[in-house]
C-alpha cells in the first residue's frame, strides 16, 4: 500500500483509459481532461477498459511514479461517469486497491478455500 503524506488528495479518472499509457500520456490525461497538475502531488487513478487492470500515477516530490494492478478474479469498482474525477480517502483508494468495493465495503470476489 502507499503510504500518502497527509493532504494528499486521490482522485479516480472516469471513464476507462488506454492502459498501453506511460508516464506521458496519464499525465496529459491529468492536464488536459482534468484540469489538474500531474505534478502538484495528488493521487491520480485510472481503470482499463474491461474493468480488472488499473494504474496510479502520482508524484512523490522527486520524480513521478507510476503503480499497475491486475485482479485476477473480479473487477475494480469504479463510478458510472463517462468523464470527470471522483475524489476518494486514503482508505477507499486501499479498499479500491484489495477489489473492495469502497462504496460498500466488500469484496468483489470471494476468495474459496483449497
């Protein structure tokens, strides 16, 4: 998990993202669509198109970092809207990042005993 410097604010991307985008091309997204600074130090979180991959880009102060995740079973929860942000807590973005549907904490996908 990140560990966020307080005041950090996270911000979900509507809408699905080319997820073949870089450093470049999510900041551009952040610029561009959002009307944000990729470098001001806030969280930016983008989904792909089929729901299970998703990528954090986010700037640490010295350089810019960029974190992927792919569920393996289930998807990522992510609001209806076509484009726009959605602000979310430290906490939902760690529910966001374990499948849990951070509107309704739970998981999306029950994990089944071997």
């Amino acid at each position: 998990m990140l560990s966020l410097p307080a005041g950090t604010q996270v911000w979900l991307v509507a809408g699905h993202t080319d997820m073949r985008r870089g450093f470049d091309g999510l900041a551009a997204i952040v610029q561009s669509t959002l009307q944000q600074n990729p470098f001001s130090g806030h969280v930016f979180v983008f989904r792909g198109r089929r729901g299970d991959r998703l990528k954090v880009l986010w700037w640490s102060g010295d350089g810019l970092c960029l974190f992927a995740k792919r569920l393996e079973h289930g998807r990522f929860v992510w609001p209806a809207a076509e484009n726009g942000a959605i602000h979310l807590t430290a906490a939902q973005l760690a529910m966001l990042l374990e499948g849990i549907d951070w509107r309704r904490p739970q998981r999306t996908w029950a994990p089944t005993t071997v």
